[in-house]
C-alpha cells in the first residue's frame, strides 16, 4: 500500500451527533468523522484526530503547531482570523448552519485544496444518509444535541456498521501517532515529527529565513563515565533548554539518541550564532550548576537553508556532519558552506570506496622507528597505515581513520594492520634480527570487542616470534570509556605474552596511581609534553613523571622529538626510547626492512 501523509485534527469533544467524544471507545463519533475516514480512503491523505480527550483543546493543540486541522465549528464560532473550509450545511431553528474545518499555520495549501474539492462535491443526501441511519443509536445529553435538537432524530451517530472499521482505524493510527512522532525520554517530536512538520511549516516563500540547526552530544562517553540515569537527565535538561529558545515559528525535534533538532526562523546567521554560543554555553554550565561530577562535549552544525531546498534528509545530514565535526574537533560549531560541501562529497567519494579498498589491498603497512636515547640506535618501531589511494594517492590516517570508524570499518583496518605487524617481525626474525620490536594501534572499539583476544590470537598463532616482541598501543583518552572491558582483555593479551604500551600519557587526566589497575608496561608521553620539555616548568615535570615511572618498573617512551636540543633534553632526564622526524619519518614496510637488514649485516662479524 501507498504511505499516505498523516494529517492530525483536533476536534470538538461536546458536538453529538456531528463530532464527540465517547468515552467507551476514546475516540471521536459522530458525522464528521466518518465523512473524514471518506476522505481519507480517496485522497493521498490520512487523517486521524490527536489525542482524543473531553476537554476541548482545540486552541492549545494549534498554538503548539500539534494538529494541522480543527474540527467541528461552525462558522460563527470560529477563531477570529481563522479561515474556513466549509464541509456541509443543515437547518437550525430554521436557519442554515455550515459546519467548517479550520486549517493551522502546519497545514499545506495542497491539502486545503483537497478538502475543498472534496467537500464542494460531496452530495447533500450522502450527509442525509449518515443522519439518518443513526436514528437508533444513544443519546448522550450533551450541549449541541440540545442545541441542533431542531434536526431530532434526523442528526444522528455514525452507522454502527462502520463504527468498527472506524475504531481500529482510529487505534492503530493513534498507536502509529504516539510511536512514531513522540520521543519517549523527552517528551519532544522525533525524526518522523520533524520529517512531517518541516515541509509544512517551511515555504518557499520563507524558506531562505530558516536554519537547520542540530545539537549533538557525546552521550556514549557520557553513559561510560556517569551512567544512563545521567545521561538521561542531561538529555532531558538538553529538550527543556532548547524548548525555551524555540519560538512559536520554529520546529523542534530530538532525532537520534544523541542529536537535536532546531529548525529555526532568523534571516541573519549573525543572529543565529550567539543563540547557539549560548546553549552550548548553558548545557555545558549543567554539571557545575547541578554540583555533577561530569563533564558535557556537545557541539553545533548550522545549515542555512537556501532556495531549492526540498531534501530534507539531506540538509539533516549535512548538520549532523557538521554537528559532529566540530565535536571531534572541539569546535563549538560548523556553518555549512560550499567549501564544506566539497569536503562532505570528497569523503563521500571515500566512503563509498573504502570497503573496497580494504579488499584490495591498497592500505599499506608503514613504519616510524624507535630509537635509544642514548646511543640513537634504532630499536622497534611503529606500525603505522596509509591508503594508496587509485585516484587521490597516498593518504594518511587523519583522513580516513575517522570514515572508518563511522562505517564501522576500523576493526578490519586493525586486524589487517597486526597481520601486516606480524609479518614483518617474523621476516625479521628469521633474517637473524632477534630484538626488534613493533607497536601496533588499535581503536577503543576494537581493543573492547568481546573477541578481541580471540582474533589477535587466531592472527598471531600462525607466526612463532616471540610476542614480547609485539606492543599493542592504546590511547590514554580510552581507559575511561568501556574500562572494564579494555582492562580484561590487556591482561589476557598479558598472559599471551604481549606487551601493552599507553599512548599519548599526559594528555588526560589518568595518573600513575590509575595505571596500577591496567597491566602496562610502558608509557609514550603526548608530544606537547615533549615540546616543553625545553622550558624549566617543562623540563622538571617530564623528569619527576620519568622517575616515577622508572619506579613502577615502567619504559618511557617520547613522542615527536623535532630538534637535537629535544632529544639531549631527554636524554639528560633518562627517558628510554625516542621517536620522532629528528630521526625518522614513516616509511614504507620494504624501505623499513632494508634499512634492518643492512645495518645488520655491518653490525655482523667479518668473516676472515
């Protein structure tokens, strides 16, 4: 069947026997909505009326931009400045009456035509006929039954043999209406709303007056660290915040578990920047205010709409990009623009062709070596990946490491990394190079799936070097978010054999007391630290997190070493390993190896 679009009507509960309520089956009776299921089974519409009840909210529910039709007015009685689509017409105390829908602000110009063509067509003796066939049906003794009581028994309840197609209806509609376009958490409408509500309540006319703007929160990391009941509480407070910055023009709609919607009236993006400076301003002063021991990373993607622009889905995805963009980037928010557009098409270009490229074979294994402090000899390395790409070349993991991650795509990026991993360091070992070591990364994701000791094991039971040899490199960033998943699986890699090294140490706010709880065995110091490590303040604050370390039986490594000044700097703080371009830049697998292989063979004795 066809989907047909859902209108929703606010009706009058106190008009027996044209419109009412009954309480029995808790929906609307009478003439008019059985005239309206009529409509509804020949037109490319469907309308149901909105939480029935008894009390007349006719006027509260269109204010709220909740319904697009009311019902059950006459003329007279109508909302000043309403207009009318008038349905049909009968005799009251001897003068005629019309009864009337009133279309909202929501409701379309093409549905408005449809009614009237309806309704203007429809014959006086098809009303006549529903009247008449009620003649039998209960009497409830309600206000407008006396009043239209001129029409006696001639006015009358819906034919009871229609009543039954007509409450299932109604019931499944009403169902479909509060599952469908209601968020439970919030309160607020979700995508079907705004999907529904947006192409209304935009014209052409005021389209280029509009901005879609989302609001997106890091509810996971949140939900790691505080819980879901604060998770929850924080999105709630989230809706009641934008709720009193949406005005009466505006739609507003939580569309995934952690965005928002505000689709807001205001022509000038210079107005619209400091409102959204100033919910993200008040979502983040949440905890501090509330006395709450998390922390909020929310962030805004602003999509002004422009003449042209029907594809909803479209101009949603654009802001939720952009939204989430500037969280990862801890930007506060992201205008869109062309300039943007472009690089949204670029990675979409990329995004559809990385599955493939992971079956061709075009990310390649690289290599960042590690050297002593003290004698500069290279000691290990880092894996590292870079795509080949066919048409944009050789691509680093800036690039698309974050599309592979949102494609769900990053673990087999990891796994292919450690069987390339494992290859080289058995090549080595059987070419006599007995003590080099390689540290592979992996994502949060991967490094906490539940069979991520199971896969690395099936990859490493095919090579026989020994796996002390192996480093598996971990973020500090991630031990807060699925900790107790990522501490089991790094002791049962522990007893496998394999080392564990924290990457990036300093950069959060993990301690060495902290690092009791995982079993690691060394720590690679985030490069602002080694910037600094030229400075006194700097300098003092690396030596006492070295000495400590060395204390706890850990080895140091330093990341991004740039200058010869760095690198003697450490040296003179005892730090263990060095990295970075003042000894080595990435290169490729095969240039990696010649590289071992030769100074292996200078290494060895002559033979006389």
């Amino acid at each position: 069947m066809e989907d047909k679009i859902l209108i929703y009507i606010a009706g009058n509960p106190d008009a027996y026997p044209l419109e009412y309520y009954d309480a029995d089956s808790q929906t609307y009776q009478g003439v008019i909505p059985q005239l309206l299921a009529d409509f509804s089974a020949q037109s490319a519409y469907e309308l149901v009326y909105y939480s029935p009840g008894p009390e007349d909210r006719r006027e509260h529910m269109a204010k709220n931009r909740q319904v697009d039709l009311l019902s059950g007015y006459t003329q007279e009685e109508l909302p000043a400045g309403s207009t009318a689509i008038p349905l049909f017409s009968f005799l009251r105390q001897g003068e005629s009456v019309t009864l009337c829908l009133s279309p909202t602000q929501t409701a379309s110009e093409e549905l408005c035509a449809a009614l009237e063509d309806y309704f203007s067509a429809l014959p006086q003796q098809t009303v006549t006929g529903m009247l008449v066939e009620t003649a039998a049906q209960p009497q409830p003794a309600t206000g407008l039954w006396l009043a239209v009581g001129g029409l006696g028994l001639a006015v009358l309840l819906l034919a009871a043999a229609l009543l039954t197609v007509v409450l299932r209806n109604r019931r499944r509609l009403r169902d479909a209406q509060q599952q469908r376009e209601r968020d439970e958490l919030t309160g607020l409408g979700n995508l079907d709303y705004l999907e529904r509500y947006a192409p209304q309540v935009v014209q052409e006319k005021n389209r280029v007056l509009y901005h879609l703007i989302c609001f997106s929160l890091d509810t996971e990391q949140l939900r790691q660290q505080a819980g879901n009941d604060t998770c929850s509480e924080l999105l709630r407070y989230c809706a009641l915040l934008l709720s009193q910055h949406a005005a009466h023009t505006d739609v507003l709609a939580r569309v995934s578990e952690d965005s928002f919607v505000l689709l807001k009236m205001s022509g000038d993006p210079q107005q619209v920047l400091p409102l959204v400076e100033e919910i993200l301003r008040q979502l983040r002063a949440y905890p501090q205010v509330h006395g709450r021991a998390f922390q909020v990373h929310a962030a805004a993607g602003i999509y002004p709409l422009k003449l042209g622009d029907w594809d909803w889905e479209e101009m949603l995805f654009h802001a939720q990009q952009q939204a989430r963009t500037a969280r990862r980037e801890q930007k506060d928010y992201i205008l869109f623009s062309p300039g943007v557009l472009q690089t949204i098409q670029t990675e979409q270009a990329l995004r559809a062709s990385v599955e493939g490229a992971l079956a061709r074979q075009e990310f390649l294994l690289y290599v960042q070596f590690y050297v002593d402090a003290r004698t500069h000899r290279i000691m290990g390395g880092e894996a590292l990946s870079r795509w080949l790409h066919p048409e944009r070349g050789l691509l680093t993991p800036s690039v698309f490491v974050p599309l592979l991650e949102r494609e769900g795509l990053i673990d087999r990026l990891d796994y292919h990394s450690l069987r390339g991993s494992c290859e080289l360091l058995q090549m080595l070992f059987d070419r006599g190079i007995k003590n080099f070591f390689l540290s592979c990364n992996f994502s949060r994701d991967t490094f906490a799936s539940p069979d991520f000791v199971e896969q690395c094991r099936a990859i490493l039971d095919a090579f026989h070097f020994p796996r002390e040899l192996l480093i598996f490199e971990l973020t500090e960033s991630v031990l807060g978010q699925k900790a107790d998943a990522i501490r089991a699986n790094m002791l049962a890699l522990k007893d496998y054999g394999v080392r564990i090294a924290l990457d990036d140490f300093g950069q959060g706010f993990t301690s060495f007391t902290d690092l009791q709880q995982y079993p690691v065995d060394g720590i690679k110091l985030d490069k602002e630290l080694v910037d600094n490590v030229l400075n006194q303040t700097g300098n003092s604050i690396l030596r006492a997190m070295i000495q400590v370390a060395h204390e706890l039986d850990l080895t140091i490594l330093a990341e991004g070493v740039e200058t010869a000044e760095q690198a003697q700097a450490l040296q003179d703080i005892h730090c263990d390993v060095i990295q970075g371009f003042r000894f080595y830049a990435p290169i490729p697998e095969e240039e990696a190896s010649d590289i071992l292989l030769r100074q292996a063979r200078l290494a060895a004795p002559s033979t006389p």
